[in-house]
C-alpha cells in the first residue's frame, strides 16, 4: 500500500510515452524509406503534373474549412449563448460529434448532389427537372462540396471544446463587465472573453486545420478528383497494384507533413494579426449595436445549416437502408424493404460486437491513464505545463497519413498487428487525448477542500479517491468515456493499417462499402455507427441522474 | 474477320503450356486432411453485398464438406492484400502470414509474381482444373496477356456490357462510333470512371479496339517508338467527347458502382459493367427499374477472368487449395452465375460437365437484362499490361489535372 | 507528555515572505482563537497544521498531539478534524451516510454504527434526518451534521475554519453556543480562525494573529 504513491506518480510519464512513442515510431518507420529512396522518390513526386493544385486544394479546403468552423463556432457562442435556441442546438450537435466523417460526408453526398434528396424534394415541381441535371455541385474542382463537409463535421467538435474552455475564462463576469461598458453581446464577447477563450481552444483549432488538410475519406468522398488532395492522392499511391509507387507515396506523405507545419506557422501568424484587429476595435470604441440582430441571423442560420447538413443527410442514409427502389425524382422511396438489415444482419452483429470490444477497451485504457494522470497531479500537487498539452495534442495534430503505415511496419515486426488488442491500442493514441481534454477541466473544478475535510476525518487519499471524488465526478467521467467510444468507433486508417484488414469494425466496413457506393448497406452501417456512441451519451446523463436522483446537490435534477 | 482468326489463335497459344496432369487423389487427399479444421482468410474486396453473400455461402459448403472455414477480409481496395503480403515480406514474415487467399487479378497480379509474392503453381493441379474451359475462355490463362502459369486460379468470367434505361433510351447506339454521335448529341449523359481506375481504363480500352488501326499490337508491350503515333486516335476520340461528358468531363466517377450509381440516380443514360448480370441482379434487388436492359458493342468487348491466389506466406494454404477447388465446383459455379445471386459468367467448359451439372446451369433464368450467351459477342483479350499503364498516365496528364 | 495540541515554532514562508509564525499550547477543552484580516495567514497557519500545505509554501516547526508529533503524517493519520466556513457536507451521500464516512473503521458491525450515526444526530437535534438529501438542509443544519460528522472521527483536536460566517446573526450565536460547548464537553483542543470580535470573545480565551502576536479582542 505505501508504493501505490510512488506508482501513481509515474502515471504522467507513462501516458506520454504511450502517446508520443507510436507517434514517434510510426513517423520514423515512415520517414526513413523515404529518405533513403530521396532522390528518386522525390523527383517522381515533382514530376507528377497534379501535384501544385493538389498542394494547393489540401491548403485551401483545410484553411477555408477551418476559418469557417471557427466562425461559425464563435459566432454561435457570442451572440446565441444562454439562448434557448443555444440549448437545442448544442443539443442536436453533441451526439454529431461521434458521427464518423465518412458517415457525415457519404450522407452528404447524397444530400447535395444534382440527383440528391435536396433535389429530389424540389423537383419537378419547382425546378422542372424529370432527369437530373448536369451541375457540378458535388467533386467541384474548388473543393467547395469538401469544405462544407469538413466545416459541417469540425463545428459539433469545436463547440464542445469551446464549451469546456468558456467556464475557465471566467466569460460570465467578464461579458457582463463589458456589457456594462456599452458593448452589444457579441462585441463584449470579442473582445472581453475571446483572447482567453482562443488561447484555451488555440490546439483544438490545430488539430481541426491538421484533419482538414489531410482528411483522406472525406476529400475522397466530396472533393475533386482532377486531382484529388494531396492527402487523398498519397492513399492512392500507397494503393497502388503495381507497388512501384510506394516511394512516391512515402515522399508525398512527408511533403504533406511539412506543409501541415507550414500552414499552422502561417496560421500562428494569422492569430497575431486578428489580435491585433480585435485590440484596434476594442480601443476605438466599437460597440457593434447595430451589428447585433444580423450577427444573430448569421449564427441561427449557419448553426441551424450545419445541424441540417448532418441530420438530413444521415436520415438521407438511414431512409436508404430501408428503401425499396428510390428513383429520381422521387423524394421519398417508391417502395420499403428491410431486406439489407435482414441480409446484412449477421455481419452488422459480427463488426458491432468487434467495434465496442475495441473500443470499450480502448475508452477503459485512456480513462484509466487519464484519471491516474489527473489523480497524480492532485496529490503531489504537479503542473502540467503547454508543453504536456502540446503532446497531448500530437497524434491529433501530425497527420495519420505520415505515421500510421511506420506504425503497422512496427505492430507486424512485434507481431502483434492484425489482433484486436492491437488495434484497440492504436485507438488509445487518438482517444487518450478526447478523454484528458473532456475530463481534466471538470476533474480540477472539483473543490478540494472537500479531500480536505475528508482526510481531516481520517479518510485515507485512496478511499477519497474511490468513494468521494469518484462518484462525484460520475457524470464527467462517463461523458469522457462516451466521448472516448465514439472516437474508437470513428477510426478508419489505424484499424485498417493495425488491424491488417481482419479486424472489421463498423468503420472500416462503411468506409470499404463506401466504394461500392451502396446507399442502402452504407445507411445501415452509419446508422447504427451513431448509435453507439450516442448510447453513451445517454448513458452519461441518465446514469448518475438515476443514482443521484434524490441528491440536488448533484445537480443532475434540473 | 481478322479479329476473330486472331482470337482462336491466341486461344489456342494459350491453352498449350496447361496439358499437366490433375493431382493424383492421394496428395489430393493428403491436402484435404491438413486443410480440416483451418481458418482461410480470404481477402476480397468488400464493396458489394451480393459477393460478401455469396462469400459467405461458399464459407457454409466448405464447412460442410471439408470442414474449412472461410473469413472474408473485405478490403476497400485488393491492392490492401498485396501490400500487406509485400509488408510482411519486408518484416521478415515468411511463414504465417495473415493473407491464405485473394481476389485478385491484371496489374495486381502481375506485381505479385514479379515479386515472387505468390504460391504456385497450383492451379493446373487443383481436381477441377479439367472442368475449366481453357479452350474457350482464353482469358481463364492470360491475365492481361501475362500468362498465368497456374499462380492464379479463375473461378468467374467477366466481359464489358452497356447498361441504359429503355424507358429513357429506346435504341442504344451499339458501335463506338455511334456512341461518340449519341454522346456528343446527349450532352452531360455519359461518363466513365476516372483513369487510372480498372473500369475506366477498361473504357480507354474499348476506346482502343474500336480506334486503332491494328488493335493486335496492344499484345505485345509498348513499343514507344510507335507509341504516340499508335494511340493519337485514341485521344482524338476523347477530345471530341469530353466537353459533351457528364459535368463536361471536369469530374469523374471514380469507380464502377459510382458510376453504376449515377445510372440508377438517372444522372446518366448510358453505364457499363464487367458483369453482364449485373443489371437484372441489380433489378431483382430493387437498386435499377425494371427498364434496364444491357447491350455490347459490334465487334466485340472486353472480357476477362477473375482469379484467386495464394501468398507464399500463407499461413492456411491447405484451406486455400482446398478452397480455390470448391469455387470451380459445378454446383458453386451455377449459383455464382445466378443473376439473383452473382450473375457472374462460369469458367466452366459446359460440355465437360455432367448431365446432372448441366442441368444446373440450363434451369438458371438469366434475367430479364442479360444477353444471353450468343447475343453477348466476341470477348476481346485484355491488351499487355505495358499499354494500359501508359494510356492511363497520359489520360492523367491530358483530363486528369484541372489545367 | 503534554495533554492536547502543541504548536511547536511552527513557521510558514511563502516567497520569502514569513505568513505564519506560531508557538502556542491548546489544552483539552480550550479554545484558542486565530484572528485577523483577510489574506493574513489563517488559513495557511490550518493547512500547515493539518499537514495539507500548497507546493510553493515552505513550513517548519512541529505539531504535536498528546505529546507525539505528528509532522511527518500526512493529513488522514494525524486525526486532526477540521470544519470549513462552507459545510462541506458530501453531496452524494445522504445525511446519516455522511455521518459514517467519518466513523473509523474500527467501529465494527452495521447496528453499532447506525447506533452512532443516530445518537449523533439526536445530539445535534436532528433526529430522523438521517436519510434526507444535504441539500435540503437548511445552513445551521447543515452546520451542525458537519460538527458531528467532524466529532464522530474521533479527533484529538478540532480545527474550525470561521464556522459561523455563513449564518445570519441570530442563528451564529446559537450555533456558536453550541459548537463550543459540544468541544468544551468532550474536552478536545480547538483553534478556532475567525475575523469576527464576537467570535473571538465568545471563547473567552486566547486570542492570537497568525504571526503569534497576542490581540486582545
């Protein structure tokens, strides 16, 4: 009993290792065979004729997709905050977040494209159209269809960040200050809580600019093809039969990692000068009166846009999955059919059932770390400085593409790959930070006086740990935890790659029927891929309601 | 005429290295008792149910007979398999490895033997080898003119066919020539998948064969001395065409179910596919109106065959024996070809087989879309890998980059 | 072997600066009394007593109880009770559960420590309490289960942390009243921190800052 201290306190150090070690390894195993085969790699890459406006559409659609989640996210906090409308749609947008990207971009594909339900609702009443017509909306070579489905993916996320950050930042007092002062409610947010807020959201926001540039399902899915994004172009390579593209793939991939660190040094640029833009504002006295009811307008109907994009594009695929034939123009399906659960019913258990193992372990495994890491730090009082954050952040921020194929040559040569508890340990990288990031904030709000009192009575640090600050911290855990299964449950490269193609979980198996293009299969898959995750969720609320329903203090009644 | 002559001769050409003697039974016998109990992890590409099903029914019959399982690895790309034999490889795995059978075929095969990545051989070993129609079906020994050398066993025949709605479309245009006329009159209702994609170059292909002047060179690698010259037409063709393409040809689809997506979506009047089942499959699944008819073009269109191979690391390659002989069963090739499950053509030489068997094969309704047999026309042989690689990179360069 | 609660040149430095310097003997049932402005080191002289000092704090100096010292503890094992300003009853256990969080475990058997639990609410003029939820507890009832929960650990001292700051005026004197006379009756050592005159009066003893300069109240 006295070492559990001394064990306890090693559990910051081995978190990061087991963050920053696959991170390392795999960029090492990757990087090396494209160092040493350089030159001739290197000038096949400079010689593909797509490679500028491929560079050019990565940096574009994760810039673009970036700055506009952002907005969006902000925009919505500063002027419908507290509102009831606020309420519902954090609300609709939580269990979004879990939604897997190829879900989101498949149901949106459907939605927006020219022979899509938007027109199949319009037509041919109002547009006239009996055929569908010949628009370039979806795979547009300005990669506007991709950028929406980034932007649409990345709010939810970054809202729920911003939402953990704002009772840091001390927003309530401080807007109301600057309320007082004059400002309208969005100008008081600018400039009164949003310096710290962005300082608090400044790694979430790298990590959503990483995604963007280098998503690989989406830009497949949505983005152009002539050509596609750099990102999407290294995946085809890496592909490719006749194996002579491997070197290239492995160049392309470490040009992709160094652009993702250039446009994040020009975004840190970019940080500087909107300070300084907001500082100029603030002191020459702009109150943003009148600007007050449109920046509302702007925050419903985008927030309201995003929640539509996702939800009727996922009812889109989920109406699919029990469609008979659906023609065009038709809005709804001529005829109703369960046959693809009936015939897909048994591989839908199978790849379930491999999904939550996976990802519960996975879930168990990073709560564990991270309460071990959180306990640590309280009882010999440690402070984590940015540069842990930093870490904490890396596997989010270095893109999959660049380490996750250096990782599966390590996981083969343990032999290892291609077992579940492989993949479920790969998943830990990616789900590990999820679960700090969501549990931290709420874990260091906890009054520590309470341990205090506590250990005044005698109770030993483990017992407080175990019976006060446990189930205190019920429902913040179980949240992280949902959170943590549905990042499982979304990966798509590390199950593939670590998996080795036999561990087939919900994802990997949408994704792979994403290029059979079945609307009907791809609905099931997704639908049931949210369901999961947003079980959990549920869970998370209803669980500590029903233990602590008799308890206020508990806050779970209202 | 030339065409045809030249065919039989290929065909012919073909079927001579192949005369081996079947496996006697012991070693036959010897094989099934090793594979009793073992796990074969077939890796397949995964994009369609139909196959995933039938898969899975082949799984059951193994288990039945030979007390084998099969576990599909559905694989969004078969390129996945070769790279992870050829990880394994790399790693030192020389024994054990994850991958016992794949679905394979053309370049990634090609790549395989190259690197000596495949067991073999054992095709021409495996019991019902005989019942495989080498005279017939050429293509069941040339994969994209490389000889197969029983590296690779088929078990499906596959030959391009034209699907349209007959609702929308009453006569297609059945010759290259007046599909460019249709396409250019149609505007924005034609398209193919985006090169280097195996259906899209397959069109190139076809492109090919109706352009070139003497098709037959395409059987022997590139000679680039000639090579421009050779293939102008080609792109003369597809620079009449582009602008008149579904979205003008500044998008493509990018693979054959996208494309087959957009048929059923009405985006386009004009598919194809490389099952000339697949249209009635896709009717009796509710996925295309019943409208949907097929057709190929005059003078023949490209057809292939669909193999299965073992790695050399195979950790289960009694199973895969075992399995890729139960494929190229009777009964397994009759229910492939069913249009309500596969619709696949057999390899089978329907002559060789019993009466019993046959019959198998006469009780199947085609379906209301498929050409029957002597309505399909010439299979064309698939041109030497060299041609294809080439065509596809100079497509990418002239339609595949925005500028 | 002194009876109650030595402080034995207890100092406590931060940056430099000195915020505690202590030297004082608390007899068995007396009251000594903390008092000063906010920010002056009252509750750091606690914390230091208690053993539960935040990391940039540097204390010397021992903490005797009973004649043995108890500086090397850490806080659970110095049975050292303390009561916040803030009851800090815990909100996910009931009234009687909080009470047994703080009987020790050496207290065996469920009837003999539901005994306890009910004797001290009697005592505490809440009897049939036991199963309600804290937080409807009004705050002099709330004041008065963390007392008992704080007595029922069985402490050798009492640290009380401006206990009545909370309360309204009428409520205070009573519940003062009661606090005092409950420690005086069981004969256990307090430090009582306050800012309050009345407070520190109502001890009728001792009444030091936390650099131990005598105040007289």
């Amino acid at each position: 009993m006295r070492r559990r201290p001394g064990i306890l306190r090693l559990a910051p150090g081995l978190t990061l290792v087991l963050l920053i070690g696959p991170v390392v390894a795999g960029l090492l195993g990757t990087l090396l065979p494209a160092l040493s085969s350089r030159a001739a790699a290197l000038g096949e890459l400079l010689s593909w004729p797509g490679l500028g406006p491929a560079l050019w559409l990565s940096v574009k659609t994760g810039v673009m997709s970036t700055v506009l989640a952002l907005a969006i996210t902000l925009l919505l906090i500063a002027s419908l905050q507290g509102s009831r409308a606020f309420a519902a749609l954090q609300h609709l947008l939580s269990p979004l977040l879990s939604v897997p990207h190829a879900a989101a971009a498949l149901g949106l594909a459907f939605l927006i494209a020219p022979s899509g339900w938007v027109a199949r609702a319009l037509s041919p009443w109002a547009t006239g159209w009996e055929v569908p017509p010949d628009l370039l909306v979806l795979n547009d070579p300005g990669g506007w269809a991709l950028t929406l489905g980034l932007v649409a993916k990345e709010v939810p996320f970054l809202l729920l960040m911003a939402l953990a950050a704002l009772p840091q930042t001390d927003a309530a007092r401080r807007r109301l200050q600057a309320q007082t002062l004059g400002a309208a409610p969005s100008m008081a947010f600018a400039v009164a809580v949003l310096p710290a807020l962005y300082r608090q959201l400044r790694l979430p926001v790298y990590a959503v600019l990483a995604y963007g540039m280098t998503a690989v399902d989406m830009a497949l899915i949505l983005g152009p093809s002539r050509p596609p994004t750099l990102s999407a172009q290294v995946v085809v390579w890496m592909n490719d039969p006749t194996l002579a593209t491997r070197g290239i793939a492995a160049a392309g991939a470490v040009l992709q990692l160094f652009a993702v660190l250039a446009v994040l040094a020009l975004w840190r640029g970019g940080e500087v000068l909107a300070r300084r833009l907001l500082l100029t504002f603030a002191t020459h006295g702009l109150r943003g009166r009148k600007a007050e009811p449109a920046l509302r307008g702007l925050a419903l109907a985008s927030g309201a846009g995003v929640a539509f994009v996702l939800l009727a594009g996922l009812s889109g695929l989920a109406l699919w999955s029990v469609a008979g034939l659906w023609s065009f123009p038709d809005a709804l399906p001529e005829s109703w059919s369960l046959r693809i659960w009936a015939q897909a019913g048994d591989g839908l258990a199978q790849s379930t059932w491999t999904t939550l193992v996976i990802a519960l372990s996975a879930t168990a495994m990073a709560l564990a770390l991270t309460l071990a890491c959180l306990e640590a730090e309280f009882r010999h009082a440690l402070r984590p400085g940015d540069g842990a954050l930093v870490l904490l952040y890396l596997p989010l921020l270095v893109p999959q593409v660049a380490f996750l194929p250096g990782l599966q040559q390590l996981a083969l040569r343990l032999g290892v790959e291609g077992t579940p508890l492989a993949v479920a340990a790969s998943h830990v990288v990616f789900v590990l930070p999820y679960v700090f990031l969501s549990l931290a904030a709420p874990w260091r709000a906890w009054d520590g006086r309470i341990a205090l009192s506590a250990h005044a009575l005698g109770a030993t640090p483990d017992r407080v740990f175990w019976t006060l600050r446990l189930p205190m911290m019920l429902r913040a855990v179980l949240t992280a935890g949902a959170v943590g299964l549905a990042v499982s449950i979304g990966q798509y490269l590390p199950t593939l790659l670590i998996g080795g193609g036999r561990v087939e979980t919900l994802t990997t198996e949408a994704v792979a029927l994403s290029s059979g293009g079945n609307r009907r299969l791809i609905g099931a898959y997704a639908l049931i891929q949210m369901i999961l995750p947003a079980l959990g969720f549920a869970l998370a609320l209803l669980l500590p309601a029903l233990l602590f329903r008799n308890r206020r203090g508990m806050g779970v009644g209202a | 005429m030339f065409r045809r002559h030249f065919l039989l001769a290929t065909a012919c050409i073909a079927a001579l290295p192949h005369l081996g003697a079947a496996q006697t039974a012991p070693e036959w016998e010897a094989v099934l008792s090793e594979a009793r109990g073992q796990t074969v992890f077939w890796h397949a590409w995964g994009g369609d149910p139909k196959i995933n099903d039938f898969i899975a029914w082949v799984s059951g019959v193994a288990q039945d007979r030979y007390g084998v399982t099969i576990e599909q690895v559905k694989l969004a790309s078969t390129a996945d398999a070769v790279a992870r034999v050829l990880g394994e490889r790399d790693a030192g795995v020389t024994s054990g490895g994850a991958v016992d059978l794949i679905w394979i075929n053309g370049e990634n095969f090609a790549a395989m033997k190259a690197e000596g990545l495949l067991h073999g051989p054992f095709a021409e070993s495996l019991p019902n080898w005989g019942l495989v129609d080498v005279a017939g079906k050429p293509a069941v020994v040339t994969d994209f003119t490389l000889p197969t050398e029983g590296f690779e066993s088929p078990w499906a025949m596959a030959q391009l066919v034209f699907e349209y709605d007959s609702a929308r479309l009453p006569e297609p245009p059945r010759s290259l020539a007046t599909l460019k006329d249709w396409i250019i009159a149609n505007p924005g209702r034609f398209t193919y998948p985006q090169p280097p994609d195996y259906m899209g170059t397959t069109f190139l292909k076809q492109v090919a064969y109706g352009t070139l002047a003497d098709p037959s060179v395409m059987q022997a690698p590139v000679d680039e001395a000639t090579y421009a010259e050779t293939v102008a037409p080609i792109w003369a063709f597809l620079d009449e065409i582009t602008p008149h393409l579904w979205r003008e040809g500044r998008a493509y689809p990018q693979n054959e179910p996208a494309l087959g997506q957009l048929l059923a979506d009405g985006e386009v009047d004009i598919g194809f596919a490389f099952n000339p089942g697949r249209a009635s499959a896709e009717i009796a699944a509710g996925n295309l109106p019943e409208s949907v008819r097929t057709f190929t073009l005059e003078g023949g269109t490209i057809g292939n065959a669909s193999f299965v191979a073992i790695p050399f690391n195979a950790a289960h390659r009694a199973g895969a024996l075992v399995v890729a002989n139960l494929i190229l069963d009777p009964e397994v090739q009759a229910r492939a070809q069913d249009p309500s499950v596969l619709g696949f053509q057999t390899v089978l030489n329907l002559a060789a087989l019993s009466p019993q068997d046959r019959a198998r094969f006469d009780a199947l309704d085609l379906g209301i879309a498929t050409l029957a047999p002597d309505q399909m026309g010439p299979a064309l042989l698939e041109p030497h890998a060299s041609w294809m690689t080439r065509i596809s990179q100079d497509w990418v360069e002239r339609y595949g980059v925005a500028q | 072997m002194r009876e109650g609660l030595c402080l034995r040149d207890l100092h406590v430095m931060r940056a430099g600066q000195p915020l505690v310097s202590l030297s004082a003997e608390i007899a068995p049932g007396e009251v000594l009394c903390l008092m000063g402005p906010s920010g002056a080191g009252k509750s750091t002289a606690l914390a230091a007593i208690l053993g539960a000092l935040p990391r940039d704090f540097i204390g010397s100096g021992q903490v005797l109880l009973d004649g043995r010292d108890v500086s090397a503890l850490p806080p659970h094992l110095r049975r050292i009770g303390l009561l916040f300003q803030d009851d800090i009853l815990f909100p996910h256990l009931s009234v009687a559960q909080n009470l047994a969080f703080a009987l020790p475990p050496e207290r065996r058997g469920r009837a003999l420590r539901s005994a306890a639990v009910e004797a001290a609410l009697e005592e505490a003029g809440l009897s049939g309490f036991g199963p309600r939820d804290p937080a409807t507890l009004s705050g002099g009832q709330r004041a008065r289960v963390a007392l008992m929960r704080a007595l029922l650990a069985e402490p050798r001292a009492i640290l009380l942390d401006e206990p009545f700051s909370r309360l309204d005026a009428e409520r205070r004197a009573q519940m003062r009243r009661f606090v005092l006379d409950t420690i005086t009756a069981r004969a256990i050592p307090a430090l009582l921190v306050t800012h309050d005159r009345e407070d520190a009066l109502a001890t009728g003893g001792r009444v030091l800052t936390p650099m131990g300069v005598p105040v007289s109240p």
